[in-house]
C-alpha cells in the first residue's frame, strides 16, 4: 500500500504571497498524482494531475506543481494567493499498475490571511 | 447531469442501530468507490466497486457493507453502528478507462451516540 505524507496540517499565508504544500509518497512504483481542493462543507474536487509527460503540471486558477521522482515528491505551489484558495488541500496517488485504489494524504489547511 | 449525489446530508444514530447511505451517479461511470474523512486522518478507503456485481474491500471495511445491482447506485450499509464510525462519508466515482479524475459526492456528516 502506498504512504502518502503531507507534512504541513495547517499553513497561514498572508494574501499575494507565495505559498507551497508539500507532499511526498512512498512507492517506487510508476504513479499517478492528484491534488484535490476541498472548500468548507463540500466534497473534493480535482486541482490538478500528473499522469505522464511533462512533469510540471498547472491548474486554471494558478496553481501548479511538479513531479519529482527522484524525490518522490509532488508539491503545489501559488505564486501569489488570493482569500478564495482557503480551503482543505489532499494530495492523492494512484499506482500506475494497480489503479482501483487511491491513497489520500492526510491534508493541509491552507489559510490566507487579509 | 447531476454528478455524484448523496443522501442523507446528515443523519444521527445511536449504537446498534444499522441505516444504509445512498450513493449514485448519472455519468455511466463504471468505478464507484466510499471514503471515510477524519480529522487528521484525511480519507480513508472503505469500499469500492469496478462495475456491477464486483465489490471489493479497501482500507477500512469492517462494519461496512456495500453491493452493486447496477451502474449508477452503490450504497454503504452500517450493519450496526458504533461510535467509532461517527465520520463525513464521501462516494466518488470515475470512468475506468484511461481515467483518472474522481468525482465526489457531497458527503454524509454521520454522528452515532
């Protein structure tokens, strides 16, 4: 089974600033990576994937991130945040090979101060 | 095209007592799956399914119970609550060729006393 580790539960930023959310997984094996934003009192909705060729990967509203393999990480990161991206972050994998199962980190608060 | 619905949004049980939570989808999506969300915990897999008849357990299964008579329904069944399954229950479902994107439901906020 995969590990997924998010390392910051909860990250204030104030707003225009930068922020990154860490996410690292466990498995050696090919991956699929998602980032799924949760808004207060929702369900989850996909930020952005990776799922083969270029590893740096952007969503509509700013985001991106990137896939490093070596590292075993795919962090996401806004180069300048707005009151609107507070929200619950989960980073999710899905082996390439064995694809029934997703595994979630287990998320980072992401609050964007005035 | 309604997505992913859920019912009931909420729902209070006290030990004991069994209630089945309703899952469907109007997107012929052949691969249904239930979570559960904790607190610190992020989201756990409960059940999931990759097409009508076929079932199978994820990381979390006991107490829970599902089937799947057809495409667009797979509900979770609490045989018999216990307040260790006092949790926010989420379903997802996606196409099972080539992709990857879940769709969430709502969720079900559960509380067993």
């Amino acid at each position: 089974a995969q590990s997924v580790t998010q390392l910051d539960s909860q990250v204030p930023v104030f707003e225009e600033a930068p922020v990154e959310l860490r996410c690292n997984y466990s498995s050696s094996v090919s991956v699929y990576l998602f980032w799924y934003v949760q808004y207060p009192n929702q369900g989850l909705q996909l930020l952005l994937k990776y799922l083969s060729g270029s590893t740096l990967v952007e969503s509509i509203n700013g985001f991106e991130a990137e896939f490093n393999k070596s590292q075993t990480s795919f962090h996401l990161r806004k180069p300048s945040v707005h009151i609107s991206d507070t929200a619950e972050y989960f980073c999710a994998v899905s082996e390439v090979l064995a694809g029934n199962q997703f595994y979630f980190g287990t998320g980072t608060s992401l609050t964007v101060i005035p | 095209n309604a997505g992913v619905t859920q019912t009931p949004k909420f729902q209070v049980l006290k030990t004991g007592q069994s209630m089945t939570l309703q899952c469907a989808q109007d997107m012929n999506h052949e691969y249904m799956s239930w979570y559960r969300q904790d607190p610190g915990m992020g989201l756990r897999l409960i059940h999931y399914s990759v097409g009508a008849g076929i079932t199978d357990q994820g990381e979390v299964p006991n107490g829970y119970n599902v089937s799947r008579s057809t495409t667009e329904d797979f509900p979770l069944r609490l045989l018999s609550a216990a307040p260790s399954q006092t949790s926010v229950y989420f379903c997802a479902s996606r196409g099972t060729l080539g992709s990857y994107e879940q769709y969430f439901g709502p969720g079900t906020r559960l509380t067993v006393t």
